[in-house]
C-alpha cells in the first residue's frame, strides 16, 4: 500500500482558480498562495444561499489513540458526493505542527481521500497558525511592558490570566517563570504556555463574523484582575488594532483541493479535547453558499467536537446541520468492548458486540440534539465482512441508517454506499431543529451538570476551590450567559482516559475554569487533561525527514 504522501504526489493538481471555478467562486476575488492554494474573501458568503443548501457534520464513537478516521470520511463523503453528480463541498481544520511532529504524522486524510497540497497544509500552509501565536503571545508582550511601564504610576495586576502560546507540543513549558535578571528585564511573574489550538485567538478567528466582530472580540479579551480589582481587557491598552493587523489574512478561509481535485476549504483549528473543536464559522458558510452540500466535521467523539459544534458553533452563528455521520470502526467498538489493544485487530464478536454500547451512547446523544443519524463504518484492511455485517444488523435494530466506507483504497467510489444513503436520508427524513443542552440563561455550574450529566452520563460533578472563585468572578462581571467549552480526555466520556465503553457511576472533577471574554465561551477544566501536550516517546519528527528533495514521514 503506497503511503498518504506518495498518493498526494501522484496526484495531478489543477491550478486553483480551476477548482475555484467549479463552484463559481470569483478567481478575481482569489489571493494566491502558490498555484494550488488561495485564500478566500469572508465577504462572498451569502446568507440567501446558505439557508438553500445542506450541511452534514461528521462526528465519530470515542476514538482510540490511532483515531477513527473523521477527516477520511468527511473527505471521502464530499468525493463520493460529487460521484453521483451533487456539488459538495468539505470545510476541515488545519492540522497543527504539534500532533503533525508529535503522533500522527499528519491530519489532512488518508489514502485517496485526502486534501492537498497535504505536506504544505501540514506544515506552514498559509501561515495562518503562525498569526495567531503571533498575535496571542504580542498581547502577553504588550501586558508584561504595559505592567512594567506603569508600576511607578501605581498600576499593578493581582491575578494575570493570559499565557503563552506555541504550536509545538512541549510540557516543560506549561509552567514557566517570566522576567528573572536585571530589574530592565521586566516584572518578574509566574506564566506558561498552551499550544496554539488552545488560544483564545483561535476560538475568537473561528467564531467571528466578519473583521469587525474579530476585533470586538479581540478588544474584549479579558487579561486579568488589577490591583483594585478590576477586570483588565485588550482594549484598555489601545492595542487591539495592532492584534487584527496581525490577523487580517488569516481571517480569510482557505481555498486548496481534494484528492480527486474537487474544492475544499480549510481554516481555523482548534482542538475539540482542550478547545471547542471546529473549522471557522466563516469557512462553513463560504462553503455552504457554493456548494449545495457541505461536510465539515468535529473533533474526537461526539462527546465532545459534537457537543460543541451544536452548543456553541451553531449556538452562536445560527447554522443547523440536515444531518450527522457518526464515524464508526471495528477496532474502536473492540476495544470500547474489553479487547486489550494488542488484540483489536483480531476478530472478536463478542467483543464487538460489547463495544456497541459506546455506539448506541453516542447514537442517543446525537438525536437528543434533534439529529437524523446514520453511522459509517469506516473500513480497514483487517475487517471482516461477518464484523461488518454485525454492525449493519445492529444499526438496522437501532433505526438508523448505515454505510461502509472505503474512500481510504478508492477515494470517492469507495464512498458512493454513504453518499447516496446521506442524500437520501436528507430527502426523506432531515434533522429536526437543534435542541441545545442547556439555555444560555443557566448557571455555569448548571450548564456543567446538564453536559456531565446527559452527555457524558456522570452521577455528578464537583468543583475545585480554583474553579468556584472563577464561578465568582463571571457571576461579578454577569457573563453567566456564554456557553460553556468542556476540557477533557478524548478517550473516554468520563475524566479517565482508561474507562472505555460507556463508564457508569462516575463524577466530572473540574479542576479550573479559563474565561474567554473574547470568544464569548467559559472553559472546564476537567480530570488532568493538559492545554500544552507532550511528545511520546518515540515522537513522528523521527521518522519526518528530507530525501533528495522531497519530504517523507508525513503519513
């Protein structure tokens, strides 16, 4: 099996501006990155066209460490999509450098479903994750000069909320110490760094409307609490100009090409473990005003990218998917179903059967939200053709509709099965209007409960000392209204990221609360889950180098 880089080069790319113009996109209106990429004007998404056509998101079971496989659906629906003649669009995050260097290797698809130019969308692609760790530590720059230049006046911070931020995954930096030396070299203080997905700046580019609601935003963050205990916001130093200048290119969305060379749009990307898990709201509904049928999707299970695309994305931009996918694969209902890990590869019925649970879980879920659901089963090599029929039996008894996915060997032929069903299923029975798990009227911890609770399935959820005087501070400062954005492991609806399946009699520990003003979001820390990750122990950077000239280990 030739590897996800080998299939990318072999593909013959057309020039931008073609595939721009297969769905009427402007190529005057096009910013050229190279001839395969382009950033895209927000201002050509329209309103009139977007509530015509049809958005799918793609979610997926708890996943396993090796993933299930969302963005390989997502694009493989999109190919199989535009097989039987429907003009589809896919709107996907950016990977980040972190995962990229770290564990997967890569997260632009696989197979024949990828989008491409996959090392450049992989690495650098537009340099808009470099803007937004640009952005995000030249506040904390400003605010440590502002704390510096003003102490003699009198002005001092009793609490500093702003962090650091880099793309790179390294847990020495999750706490650091700032300022130490001479008096010249600032204040000394206690700060440390998330990675770039977890920005506050990511959440405010993926949620914006236009550039004046980027900066309002900006204006907004909330930095800290000042020695007389007033909040202490981006617009109190006079810079959130100088922020957008910085973010002016990133706000557009970008404009690259699929495997079979159908167009794709790709901004924004935050994670959904330790973020909100989401492409930009600007990228979806460009995409939704040229194509009749979007697939985005959301990160890690439906527990948690799901969630959130509903209890804040659509929340908060208006959009209303006509259906959900929910990714499905053997080896994650094995081991959600007892088989240790060295053994999901193997058949296993009655492990497969057990695993279920955590399917039928996320089903409930999804159509609590008022979704039709079908699941994708998406195949891999060691799959049997009994396994597939268990789950297509199951799905049957379960009322919902379901398809195998081959896109990975095929690309879109080996997703025409899930295309029609989707297509179909849209025609005969779309999703009902969203139903969101808490209004925005109720109580952070309230809003906590209902998530922990009906989502997740805990018996409870307890707060940390920490957790409860930020529950304070935003009842002081009356933002009790914002949705709230969960941290948590991805491998699990509880807190442990070893209770597989569906955990029973367990409570959500929320350990700390992040305010994001500027987003307009509150998040939960929850268990020990981490905003800067670390590297395992034998990271993908080994296997990631340069051979005469090209690039290999991205896979």
């Amino acid at each position: 099996m030739k590897t996800d880089i080998e299939i990318a080069r072999e593909t013959v790319l057309q020039p931008i501006e073609t595939v721009a113009g297969k769905i009427g996109i402007p190529n005057e209106c096009l910013e050229h990155y190279g001839k395969y990429i382009a950033k895209v004007p927000e201002s050509l998404a329209n309103d009139e066209q977007i509530r015509k056509h049809h958005l799918i998101l793609v979610t997926a079971i708890t996943p396993t460490k090796a993933g299930i496989g969302k963005t390989t659906v997502s694009v493989g629906l999109s190919l199989g999509m535009n097989k039987i003649g429907k003009k589809a669009v896919v709107a996907l995050r950016e990977p980040s450098l972190g995962p990229c260097f770290g564990m997967k290797g890569g997260a632009a698809g696989g197979g024949y479903a990828q989008v491409l130019p996959m090392d450049k969308i992989n690495l650098h692609f537009t340099g808009d994750f470099h803007a937004i760790t640009s952005a995000h530590n030249m506040i904390a720059a400003m605010l440590d000069n502002y704390i510096y230049q003003h102490r003699d006046e009198g002005f001092a911070m009793r609490e500093v909320l702003w962090k650091r931020v880099l793309d790179v995954n390294d847990r020495n930096l999750r706490q650091v110490v700032t300022g130490l030396g001479a008096k010249t070299n600032g204040v000394t203080m206690e700060s440390g760094f998330d990675i770039t997905p977890a920005s506050e700046i990511m959440a405010i580019l993926c949620l914006s409307r236009d550039a004046a609601d980027l900066r309002r935003r900006i204006e907004n963050i909330l930095l800290g609490t000042t020695i007389d205990g007033k909040p202490f916001y981006v617009k109190d130093m006079g810079v959130a100009g100088a922020i957008c200048v910085l973010l002016q290119d990133a706000l557009h969305p970008n404009l690259v090409q699929t495997t079979e060379n159908t167009p794709a749009l790709v901004h924004g990307g935050p994670f959904a473990n330790i973020a909100h898990g989401c492409n930009s709201i600007l990228a979806t509904k460009l995409a939704l005003t040229y194509g009749d049928y979007v697939i985005t999707e959301a990160g890690f299970g439906a527990d948690l990218g799901a969630e959130k695309f509903f209890n804040i994305k659509c929340r908060k931009s208006g959009l209303q998917p006509s259906l959900t996918v929910l990714v499905a694969t053997t080896q994650g209902l094995k081991m959600h179903g007892g088989v240790p890990l060295d053994g999901i590869k193997l058949p296993n019925r009655e492990g497969l059967v057990k695993g279920m649970e955590n399917l039928d879980k996320h089903i409930r879920n999804l159509q609590g939200f008022g979704q039709t659901v079908v699941v994708c089963f998406n195949r891999f090599a060691t799959d049997t053709d009994e396994e597939i029929d268990l789950c297509r039996a199951h799905c049957a008894e379960m009322g919902v509709g379901f398809a195998v996915n081959n896109a990975f060997n095929e690309g879109g032929e080996g997703a025409v099965e899930l295309a029609r069903l989707v297509v179909d299923t849209i025609a005969s029975k779309p999703s009902m209007p969203l139903s969101f798990t808490y209004p925005d009227e109720a109580s952070i911890e309230e809003k906590a409960e209902a998530v922990c609770r009906s989502i997740y399935g805990a018996d409870n959820v307890v707060f940390a000392p920490a957790a409860k005087r930020m529950i304070e501070k935003i009842r002081e400062m009356g933002i009790s209204h914002f949705p709230i954005c969960i941290a948590k492991t991805q491998y699990s609806f509880s807190a442990d990221q070893k209770a597989y399946g569906v955990p029973k009699g367990f409570t959500i520990s929320i350990r700390d609360i992040v305010i994001n003003c500027g987003a307009e979001l509150i998040v939960l820390i929850a268990g020990d889950i981490m905003r800067m990750p670390g590297l395992p122990k034998s990271p993908q950077a080994e296997r990631i180098d340069i051979v005469d000239g090209e690039i290999v280990g991205l896979s």
